[in-house]
C-alpha cells in the first residue's frame, strides 16, 4: 500500500524539479520582453520613474499587457524580482 502512495509523489516531485530547472530566470525574461526594446539604461538613469516597489510592480504588469507580452503573473515577478535585485533594491 505504501508504494502506491510514493509512487505519484515521487513523480510529482521529480516533475516540479524538471520543471523548476527548464523555467527561465528572471533575468532571461527582463532580456527576452524587456531590455531588448529599451536596454539597461531606463534602470539606471537619475531621474527613473520607478521610485517604489509598488511603482515597479505596477511598471511591470503595465508593460506585460501593453506589449501583449501575455506572461504569466509568476513570470512578470520574476522580472519584479530581477529588476529589484538588480537595480532598484527596494526593500521587500
């Protein structure tokens, strides 16, 4: 009876972990939908629009339905995720 439990856990855990390595970072989608239309430097001027955690989410989800990008909501907060980590660093 035990192995007929484990079994579909085992599976499901081995799914999510294969599913976890093929997912693209943060970083891959903020080049795939973002930098490749403005680059890097929107970031990092002086006078940046994005002077929040909220105003950064709000950026992101904007673009996300402006563009048609069409992400997922988990993959618009790994691009919230990355882009704070790596230039904003607002504190969560």
């Amino acid at each position: 009876m035990t192995r007929v439990i484990l079994l579909p856990i085992l599976l499901l855990t081995l799914q999510s972990a294969v599913a976890d390595q093929t997912a693209p970072s943060g970083a891959d989608l903020t080049q795939q939908h973002c930098t490749r239309c403005h680059g890097d430097e929107v970031y990092m001027r002086d006078n940046r629009k994005v002077k929040t955690l909220e105003s950064l989410k709000q950026q992101a989800y904007g673009c996300n339905s402006m563009t048609g990008a069409n992400l997922f909501e988990e993959d618009v907060e790994k691009i919230i995720n990355h882009l704070n980590a790596e230039f904003y660093h607002f504190e969560r």
